[in-house]
C-alpha cells in the first residue's frame, strides 16, 4: 500500500509543526508497543502480533467449522459486524448474488429486520445444522438488537443450538464455545481480534495475511521521521483542513465491493471524533458511481470537503485509469485538498494494512484535535434509553 | 405517507415568509400541472400523469418479457440506475442472496468492474436467452462506463442481441426497441419515466401504485395553503437550518432495506443543489445500524446538521419501535433539528409518494437557494474529459 500526499494543502511548516506536537505520543504508542498486552486501550495496536488469539480462533474454526461448512450467521451491529463486513464484501460479498454457489457465505444480522429473520430462517430451515455456524458477537453481551435477534433465529431454528460461537468480552456462562475479547479494546478498533477474525477465518479468507498487512503498517504508524510516517501525516492534512473549514472527511473509494469499507471507517471516525463539541463528519463516495452523483457538489458546492481517494494500483483497464486521472485532475484544478491511498490489489493484506492505518490515523487525528479517541459516551446513553 | 414537522427549530413568521416567497414559483408549477407535457424542465412533474408512456412500457414489457424471464440487467449509472435500484432493493433487492430461487431478479450493472462483469457473464453464459434481457439505459447515449459495460457484455454474450432495450433520449438507430426519455426531463428527475418504469415493470413490480403514489403527492406539493403543502414547508425547514450553520442534510432511514433510497436522494440534493458554490451536503443513516456508528457525533460533534427521519407506520414490533421513540427523545433533547416522514409501508405507493416529494421539495429548496435546480455542469465537463 503505498500513501501519497498528492494534493493535501497545507502549509508544510504548519504539518511539521504538527508531527512534532505528537512525538510524545508516537513514543508512548512506541512503549505500548513494545510492552505488548491490553492493559491499556491504544493496546489494540498489539493484536496483530498475538499468537495466542490466532491459534485460539484456528483451533476453534477447525472444532466448530469443517469442510461441509456452508453459512456463517454473523449476528453482531455495529463495530461488531462493520470490520468483517467490510473485508467480506471487499473479497466476495459484493458478488455474492452472482455467485449462489460459491461458499462459504457469510450473512450479516445487524439492526432489527423480522422480514430479513423471517427469510433467513427459512432459508437455513432444511439445511444440514452441520452446514451453518452462528457467531453472536457483542462486547457487553448486552447489545438490543443482537440479543433481540440471536433469540429469534435460534427460537426458529432450535438445530443450530449446538452450532453456536459467542464472541464476547463478557464471562462465560454455560456450554457455548466463547471467544473473549479484551476488555479495554473498543469495538470499533475490534477488527483484529477474534470479532473480526473468526467468522472471516470461517469464510476461508486468509487472516494471516490480513494481520501481517496490519503489522507493517504499525511499524511504518511508530517511525519518528514524518517523511516514513505516512500514518501520522495523513491525520495531519486531515486535521489542518479540518482547521480550514474543510470538516467533512471524504473517503473516496473507487470499486464498489469498498463500499463497506468505507462504512467501517465512517464509525472508526464518528465516534472516536464526534466529542464535546468537535468532530469531523465522516462520508463515503464510490467511484465511478458517485461522479454521477455528488461529484457535481464536490465541484460546484461549498469547499469544505477534504478527500481521501483509494484505489488499486492494479487498475481494470483502460478507461477506469483514464476517469481516476480525470478526476484527481479536475480536484487539483478547483483547489480540492486530497491524498491517495494506492492498494496493491484488492487483497487480504491490503485490507489489513488499510485498516491498521486508519486505526492508527484516528489516534493521532484525537490528539492533534485534544479529544480523547475512546469510548462514545453518548452511544452508551442511547444503550440504556432503549435497554 | 405522512410528513410531520417535530422538531423543526425554525422560527413559524421566518417559515411563513419563507412559503409566501415560494407562492410565485409554486403557481408557475400549478400552470406546468395544467399545462401538461414535457416543454420545460419542471415537466418531470407530469411524469406519472402519462397514460400514453404508461401504456409504451407496458406494450414493450409484454413483447420483451414473457412469464419465463428471470433476469433483468440493467447497465447505466447515477439518474439511470439509481431510481429504479431504490424501488427494487426496498422491495426484493436487499434479500436477494436469501432468496436465490426468486425471480425475476434485477442486476445493476453502474460503475466499470471487470470482475462484476466476468462474474455475470459466467452466471448468465447458461441461461436461455428468453429468461434474460439487457436494458442499457443512458439518457446522453454517450455516457462512458455504460457503452463500455453493454460493449463488454454483448461481445462476451452475442446470444443476447435480440434481448436488448434501449433507453434514451437520443434518435433511435436501428432495430434495437428503443423507450424515450423527455429530452428536458433530466436523469435525477427521471424516475417515473422509462428509465424506472421498464426495468420495474419487468421485475413484476406495481408501477401504477408506484405512480399514484406520486399523483398524490404532486396535489399536496401544488397547494397553496402551507399547513397542507408539506412539501413546501419540509424544504423551509431543511433551508432555514442550512441558513443557521446545519448545511449537512441527513436522511435517515429506519430499515437497510431502504439504503438505496437514500443514495437516490443524494443524487437529487447533490446535483440539484451543488452550484455556484451554493449547496447542501447530503449524507445518509440507517437505523437502527448507524445508532452504533455515526450517532455519537450527532450528539456529541458539532451541531451542523439537520436530519429527516424516514420510517414505517407500521413498524417491525416492540424493540424497534423502542428504539425509534428513544432516538427521537434523543434529538429533541440534544437540540437537534428533525423531521419525520412515516411511510404507512413499504410498498410501491409509499416508494412512489417519497420520490415524489423529495423532487418536489429540492426545486422549492433550489428557488429558495437561488440555485437553478436543472443541469449538472461540473458532470458534463468530467464526461467530456473522459470522453
């Protein structure tokens, strides 16, 4: 994966200011780092590195999951579902519809659909139980809409009462298998551990390579020399056009298969940012698509937008390359500030590394904007309102 | 379909004067109404009132698609795919790959993806040519990913020649049925034209409630009386706010099942609004989903948005409408700017009356905003660029 700074407007002195403003913090997530562990929360940079977690969730899969393995029911919202989607979709399930044959298929429970349950259940309902494995995923154990929906469909389908996996960061109760998840790692910098790791394992995706595209980009997130640290750069053109009135972030994703992807970086920064007063609004466009969409507001509307554009650098052909020339030529004409982000190809560790990177990103982007990046204190009261 | 004004925090004297600058334009609308036919760009407005387009579609359908079709592929992007795709995904579309043996199905092809396109040529490579038909819609006739996409498929598919309808507004070139768009009825105000009504009709979907639903809808945008043109007063409220530092305008949308609807009315806010260096920027939530992802920074961030819920009277049971009620609580108490729009279901009517009344209220919003709501120059500068 490579970043490019192509177009990001800002002041250099103002972007080396900066990277300095958060040497501090690069040397405490140096010693997090190297000390390993979750004792404390930015620790979620460690779960690439954790051979324990892996050979966990390896064994479980080859317990619970063989070859006759046929459907995955993630039952989960949230950052409990958003990472596996998204590497999901990337790699299959934007397709899956074309491909009624190809398993395994991973379906995703999220909010509260009875019409989706009802069709779901009747789908699985002459299946081999051996077929189907459902993963109920929920830090608090406590989540409405999962709890509401992992009742219904096992209430239907009483079979799949032994063919059940609970990914949870809640004691064990009972027979279930359970995999934890620790304690202080938020759900929405989850996607590494076994939340995102054991349904996409399942789904025969290649989890090795997605942690290792995540392990270099740590090492490139830690280096104190801005020109390396693409990481904290990123965060800073971010936030310094943020600064200009440039406070809708923009994640322009060129294949539609990212679009989820881009719906897992919308919560990362929602509710890492979204504090106190401040915040950047997270959106997500698509390309081709959306240049006949909101490219026209982009152009002609308000500049108050700062762009991310990603792409493979392994284009499809001749015309797609000659729209994403077109289109960051037509931004740099009309003073639109972006950066790229080049993936290799649409591949496990391209996934890992992307998102390792936008993890990593949001930790600097919290500091240089002086919020704290974890917990979403307002998500919490909604959870109680509705409990 | 009801729209309820709850939480609006406009000022009623500033709404009201607002409306009487607004009694100009909406005369001229009326004379449109009684007027008939497509002379000016408004035009669209009699779309569904068109017995003889109606009838067209419906003569083409019976001729092109007998009972044994089973797949529809309709190649075009922005205007031409993502009305009919809203239609079609709150229907059947977003439960397709539960329901593989449901048919007809509808596929859009938008953007240029060489593997979505391989993938659908191996799945359609067997299928007789009778169970399939190509709609290759494109108002322009030029438009770049849509001849590349229906050149791809053909050449891969030759068998599939006799199975092609044209949709354009370009002069018919020869033997290929070919359906009309009004030359002055633009791409995101062409829903209810051929360009929806075909692929929608040919998916056995009921476009006459979808049209009456519009019917409907265009009497209550007509009337001069404020308390029952919510049309009118729902595109007040959306500018008054904007006015007052909100220029985010969120949709969010109770239900998955309608996220394609809201990507439609991105499409018609973006283009519509986004000139002069004028616009509103319009995102897209889903609940209960994004109640775990971006409703933290509505809460907590900066106070730049204003919402319009989107749900079903006739909600899913006990939690949902918990949710629902909660979020609602939320918002008021936040001091967040909302209004309601309650679908009585969702059902073709219900679709036809939203689409309605969110082009009707982007022209009152374009007049309020000094904006001419027609054209989309910034797109036809990057079309002719690719070109």
């Amino acid at each position: 994966m490579r970043f490019l700074s192509t177009n990001p407007l800002v002041n250099n002195t103002q972007a080396l200011a900066a990277f300095d403003s958060l040497r501090p913090y690069i040397k405490k997530l140096q010693e997090i780092a190297q000390h390993g562990g979750y004792g404390v929360e930015e620790g979620f940079i460690n779960v690439p590195f954790d051979e324990t977690l892996l050979n966990t969730v390896v064994s479980l899969k080859e317990k619970m999951a063989g070859d006759g393995l046929k459907y995955i029911i993630l039952v989960g919202i949230g950052g409990s579902s958003l990472g596996a989607k998204a590497v999901y979709d990337a790699l299959f399930g934007h397709y899956d519809v074309l491909q009624p044959a190809r398993t395994p298929k991973l379906f995703f429970v999220e909010s509260i659909d009875f019409k989706l349950l009802r069709l779901l259940t009747d789908f699985l309902a002459d299946k081999d139980p051996r077929e189907v494995l459902v993963n109920i995923i929920s830090k608090s154990g406590e989540t409405i809409e999962t709890s509401t929906n992992a009742q219904h469909l096992l209430s239907r389908l009483p079979k799949l009462k032994d063919r059940i996996v609970i990914t949870t960061s809640q004691k064990s109760t009972g027979s279930i298998p359970t995999l934890e998840i620790p304690q202080k790692v938020g759900g929405r910098f989850s996607v590494f551990t076994a939340v995102g790791l054991f349904p996409l394992l399942c789904a025969n995706i290649n989890v090795v390579s997605l942690l290792e595209g995540a392990m270099e980009i740590r090492r490139l997130a830690l280096d104190e020399d801005p020109k390396r640290n693409t990481v904290a750069m990123s965060a800073i053109a971010t936030f310094l056009n943020s600064r200009n009135g440039k406070d809708i972030t923009n994640t322009f994703l060129f294949g539609p298969r990212l679009e989820s992807l881009g719906k897992w970086n919308i919560q990362l920064i929602a509710e890492t940012l979204g504090k106190e007063g401040k915040g950047i609004t997270p959106t997500v466009s698509i390309g081709s698509n959306d240049l006949h969409t909101t490219y026209q507001l982009y152009m002609g509307g308000p500049k108050d937008k700062f762009f991310t554009f990603v792409n493979t650098q392994k284009q499809d052909g001749g015309v797609a390359d000659a729209v994403y020339k077109a289109v960051k030529g037509s931004f740099a004409e009309n003073g639109l500030p972006f950066v790229e982000l080049l993936l290799d190809d649409i591949t496990e560790k391209e996934l890992g590394a992307f998102m390792q990177f936008k993890m990593m990103e949001v930790l600097y982007l919290a500091k240089l904007m002086g919020v704290s990046p974890f917990g979403q204190p307002e998500v919490e009261k909604y959870k109680k309102a509705v409990g």
